[in-house]
C-alpha cells in the first residue's frame, strides 16, 4: 500500500527529509526593518529525480512518487483499454498567446465523474469553459485506474477522473496550483502516468493566503523539484505542497530519457471533490 502523503521517508544518499533546506534571503543589516526581502540573484539549480525509485516527503511533507504501481503489461493494456473507452475526446481548449494568437493547448482531455444516481455527475470546474464530465463508465479502465489508486492510498475516495493525452514531444502542461471549485482541501490529487516518459517540475511558489499567514515565507527559497514521471507510476501531491509549490508537466526531454521521452502520454488525475460540487 502507498504510504500516506505525510510520509518523509528519504532516499538512500538524502537527509531525513527530501525537501532541500530553504535559505533565508535577509535585507541588509543597516537598512529599515520594513523593507522587503532582497532578492537573489540566481535562482537555485533544480533536485532531478530519475523516477525509478519511490520519493516521499518533498515539497512541504505530503507529495510522494511511488514507480511500478501498474507493471509494463497493466501499462499496455490500460493504454490500449483507455483509447477505446474514451473514444474522441472534445474539442481542445484554445488561449491567447502574447503575440495575441490563438493557440490550442497541447494536449488532449476529458473529464469523467461519478453519477449519483439521479443525473447528478461530480464536478471538479477549473475553467467556465470546460466541457461537462462524463459519468464514469462501468467495467471500464477508469475503473481499474480508479480501483487500485482506492487500495493503494489510505482513506482516498476521488469522485473525478481527468484524462490527459499529452502531444509527442510538445504536450506539456503550464505551472499551476489545482484551485478548482469543490476541491476538498484536506485530500491529495493523484496523477497516474502511462506511455511516454514526462518529467513533472515543482517549484516554490505560496500562495497569497499563505504568505500572509507565514509573512517570514517571502524571504525563502527552495529548490525546484524536477521528477521523471515512468510509466505505471503514482504521484501523490498533498494539499499543503499543492497551497505552497506550483507543478507543471515539462515539454519531451528524449536528450536526458532517450526513446522513452518519445510518443503520447496519457495520465489519469484523480481527485476528491465535496458533494456541493456536484450539479443538479
């Protein structure tokens, strides 16, 4: 069974904690008290994880990486089962770059719920402009998908799963922290990889709320965390590194992971949202 996020189990060759230490940017010893921080010239150099082992106890304590939680064969046959009972996903999401272009993103998705019953699907809305979810099929991958993320992760019950069919080479997905509307708080989101080698980065950035609660936070730095997402693997992001980190999915990098960096990747985002997020 994975561990629970709050797990802090560190690798062999790392400290207790897998978190790099934060260095405090301090003013000037002779200036006023209320000056802002200073800021550091260089950023610090990112902690590369190759993701052939489990990772636990980065970010703030609660994002774990566990590989090999789907063997090559579920990998295949997952893949293949997904692409059938996905069948066309909807039209792709399109923005303005700043060239005032508008650009599709480079991925496709489909977001699924479950069905209460009376109609009612399970919602998790990021965007106004995101399509309805689909219910849950039965007997489907989803499940399966769904299923072994429920045994594998103590007292985790998500009610949606998005689908992610990232672009050859070019699929990636932008920093962001999950603030959708529903979003239980006290629940971490899942992320299962299949297909194509992509590396998620972290990087240290709190949110509003929580820097004025923690003010000292402003002066701080931490290392961006950079994790080589394998096929068949499970990332847990708890919800104080999803308030304090921002994640991103990283373009293909087949120079440092080869031909495995090469093809489609499809990832299953699985998260917990409150009754009330659910539409009548």
């Amino acid at each position: 069974m994975i561990p629970t996020t709050d797990a802090t189990a560190a690798l062999p060759g790392h400290s207790h904690s897998t978190k790099r230490p934060a260095t405090a940017i301090d003013a000037p010893s002779d200036a006023p008290s209320d000056l802002p921080p200073k800021r550091p010239r260089r950023s610090l150099k990112a902690t590369t994880v190759d993701g052939l082992a489990a990772w636990t106890g980065v970010g703030e304590g609660d994002f774990a990486y566990h590989p090999n939680v789907f063997s090559a064969h579920e990998c295949v046959d997952l893949t293949d089962r997904l692409a059938e009972d996905i069948g066309v996903y909807p039209p792709r999401m399109t923005f303005q770059a700043p060239s005032g272009k508008v650009v599709e993103h480079p991925r496709d998705r489909k977001h699924y719920g479950e069905d209460d019953g009376r109609g009612n699907v399970a919602h998790f809305q990021y965007s106004p402009s995101q399509t309805r979810p689909f219910p849950i099929p039965p007997d489907s991958a989803l499940r399966r998908v769904q299923r072994r993320v429920h045994g594998e992760i103590a007292g985790f019950g998500a009610n949606t799963l998005m689908v992610n069919r990232y672009d050859e080479l070019r699929g990636h997905i932008g920093a962001h922290r999950d603030t959708g509307r529903g979003l239980r708080t006290n629940m971490p989101i899942v992320g299962v990889s299949f297909g194509a080698v992509r590396e998620l980065k972290l990087t240290y950035r709190p949110d509003k709320r929580y820097l004025k609660q923690h003010p000292e936070a402003a002066g701080m730095q931490k290392a961006p965390v950079v994790v080589a997402l394998q096929p068949g693997s499970v990332y847990v992001l708890g919800p104080r590194t999803n308030r304090v980190w921002k994640h991103e999915v990283l373009c293909a990098n087949p120079k440092r992971h080869g031909d495995a960096a090469r093809g489609y990747r499809t990832s299953v985002t699985l998260r917990a949202v409150e009754p009330n997020a659910v539409p009548g």
